[in-house]
C-alpha cells in the first residue's frame, strides 16, 4: 500500500484544497464528489468553480464518485461537513480496511449526540461489526482553503490520541508551504476548530452593527474564555486552545473576508433573518449548527457560554443584536478568570 493513493472524501473547498497541498508531494489523489454531474464538469475541467473558483486541479487529482478505490488507499481524509458525515460514512464503511489512517478535517460537533466527528467516525466504522478498528486523527488551524489552494505559507495541527497516528498525519500533509505540528490532544484541537466558528459568528455581528476595535478584541478574548472553559470541562488540555487550533483558528476566522461563519454574522449584525440568508449559500457555516452543540455540551456540564447562548438567541428567536450585545455588556460583574 506504499503507492496508493490517498482518498479525499468530500470536494468542498477545503477537501478540493488539501488535495492539492497532497499532490504537490507527488501523492496520486481521489477526490470524492456524491454529485455525479458536476464531478464530471470538475474531471473535464480542472477546475471547481462552485466551491473553489479561479484554481487549477493538479493533474495527480482525479474526480471519484464511488467508494471502490477508498479500498485502495493508506490515507482517508474526511472532509464531508458535520451534518453529512455519519451517512456518507455508513454508504462507504464497506469499503474501508485496516490500517488505513483516517483524518479529519471538517470542523463541528454532530448535532443530537454531540460527538467531534473523530468519535461519530469511530462510532459508524468500528461501532458498526467491520470487525477491525481505524486509526483516527484531525486537522485543524487557521487555514481557509482559498489562500492553502494558492500555497500562501500555512501552518496547522494534527491530532490524534496514539502518537504515531499523529506523527504520521503530520508528515502526510507537511510541504514547504504547509506546515504541520502534531498534538496528542484531539479532543482539545476538535473543540477548538468547532468552537471558534461560534465566536467568528458573533465577530461578524459587530462587524455588521459597525462597532469597533475594543469590541471586536472583547468579544475574541472572551470568546477564546468560553471555548476553553468548555473544553477543560470535557478533558481538553487548556494549553491547545492558546493554539493553532484555537487562538490561531479564532483570530482567523472572526478577521478574514474569507470567513463565511464571520460573514454570516455580519449579515445578521445589519439586520438579516438567518431564515433568509441560508437560501442564498452553497457552502455550510458550521457556526450555525456549532451554536446548537456547544450550548447542548455547556448545559450537560454546567458551563456558562453567554456569548454562545446570545448567539443561539440572534439565530433562532429573532433575537435583535443590539439587545443581544447589551445582555453582555450588563451582565453581573465577575474577575477575569471566572
């Protein structure tokens, strides 16, 4: 198995971008589309245009839209967002095998069982009678696939709980352009990238009701509180969410005009249902689901996320967010650390 491919499944933007990064370490890739039409316009083309617009396919990337060759492959990556994952993974368990390792690039919490997708996929291959057990890491950081797919300098981080699944995730991915550290807190790096997008939503909130700097920076740091809160309360190590996959992936994404998570909450920030902005996207804001997740998780703990809980108010009660951030704002004064 030394020269199979690796197999990409899911060609989003970000799987359509991390298929690149593999190709330029000369790695033959399968790229899986489920949309049978399009994968064949992106094979004939080269090109992504619904996901990824203006960027040339590497001719090591080849269109799949079965599951056979996944059977062929060393290295699965997943990159199917958190709503579509478990179902993808059921149609294809048949074809995995033992041994391959299986990474995780999406980002988000299931809804309903509040599993990170590196625990929904071991629940739906090994929890399923396949009779073997996959090796199981996640990549995360502050990485939008429009600037990874144009090899603008990256750096990101791998998890796993077995240390050599890390490693060789790490060595996977790593390029001149690409840098990759490797971590054995996956719980910690899964939480991180699901939780900031929570955040980045409510950063697009006071981008859209044209507040400033102080704010914005206020809601970061605070936001960056609740996410760690949260995640030490579930066995997450309080040092990963100072990195990468957390301070790092947040700074990102409440900043970048790449950000659809940020840009969701702008719209919302400027008056916009969420009810009405979601007819108009082809790419998920895992923020919106996330919001769901986390407030199910910080109430099975005991945790407090007002931040959080304001979004959850903004999204889906009508909340105004004039009225959400003056709830912040006046909420009983506390010390820093609490």
């Amino acid at each position: 198995m030394a020269d199979s491919p690796v197999f990409v499944m899911g060609a989003g933007g970000w799987g359509t971008a991390l298929a690149g990064v593999l190709a330029t370490r000369g790695l033959a890739t399968r790229l899986w589309e489920f949309d049978k039409p399009y994968a064949a316009e992106m094979q004939a083309t080269r090109r992504n245009p619904r996901f990824l617009p203006g960027v040339e396919l590497d001719p090591l990337i080849g269109l799949v839209t079965g599951f056979e060759s996944l059977a062929e492959a060393r290295h699965v990556v997943l990159a199917v967002p958190a709503a579509h994952l478990r179902a993808t993974l059921e149609r294809a368990r048949p074809y995995f095998r033992p041994g391959q390792l299986v990474v995780s690039v999406a980002k988000g919490v299931e809804q309903g069982s509040l599993l990170t997708l590196t625990q929904v996929a071991r629940q739906a291959l090994d929890g399923a009678g396949t009779g073997f057990a996959v090796r199981l890491a996640a990549l995360s950081g502050p990485s939008h696939a429009e600037e990874v797919a144009r090899r603008v300098p990256t750096t990101v981080v791998a998890a796993s709980d077995e240390p050599a699944a890390a490693r060789e995730a790490q060595s996977l991915f790593s390029t001149d352009r690409f840098r990759v550290y490797s971590s054995g807190d996956l719980l910690g790096v899964e939480l991180g990238g699901a939780l900031k997008n929570v955040v980045a939503l409510a950063a697009g909130v006071v981008d859209g009701l044209g507040l400033g700097d102080n704010t914005k920076a206020a809601l970061m740091t605070r936001g960056l509180a609740e996410m760690t809160r949260l995640g030490v309360s579930l066995g997450a190590q309080r040092d990963t969410f100072a990195g990468l996959a957390g301070m790092g992936d947040l700074v990102v994404t409440c900043m970048s005009r790449h950000s659809r998570n940020r840009g969701v909450g702008e719209r919302l920030g400027r008056g916009e249902r969420w009810e009405d902005i979601k007819k108009g996207m082809l790419q998920v804001a895992e923020g919106v689901y996330s919001v769901e997740s986390a407030l199910g998780l910080a109430r099975r703990q005991g945790v407090e996320m007002p931040i959080c809980e304001q979004m959850h108010q903004v999204l889906f009660s009508g909340a105004d967010p004039q009225a959400a951030l003056k709830a912040l704002m006046t909420r009983s004064l506390k010390e820093e650390g609490s």
